[in-house]
C-alpha cells in the first residue's frame, strides 16, 4: 500500500493545526514512514484515530516518534 502525497499533506495540515507537531514523511525504496519531533497520549490518538476514518492504522516503534500505516 501506498500513500498519496495528498492524503500524507492532509495528514501533516490536522497534526499541525491541531498540536502544532511537525510531522516528517519518509519515501524510499524499503516503504513509507513517518517521524513526530514529539508526542503524547493525545497525538497518537489523533492519529490513530485520523487513519481509521481511511480504513487504516498505524503502527508505532517502541519510542512512538516513528510509525507506519497499514490497512485495517
């Protein structure tokens, strides 16, 4: 699965306008990933939430700064 820059750019608009976290993006040959420069309780919500509305959800690291998206 692959994510549209679009849908990624609307991503990163709620994340911003709502806490004010910037949320990076990373393409590369191995998939697609993201990065928060922080978190919470309530960003991961967010978007947890966020994706679920696609059908999708996201998968965190240990640390909860780096995740991926996957189909529900």
């Amino acid at each position: 699965m692959v994510l549209s820059f679009d849908f990624v750019k609307e991503l990163k608009n709620a994340l911003q306008d709502n806490f004010s976290v910037y949320l990076h993006f990373h393409d590369g040959c191995g998939g697609q990933s993201f990065s928060l420069e922080q978190t919470s309780d309530d960003i991961k919500s967010f978007i947890h939430d966020y994706l679920k509305k696609h059908n999708l959800t996201a998968v965190f690291a240990d640390d909860n700064l780096w995740f991926t998206v996957r189909e529900k």
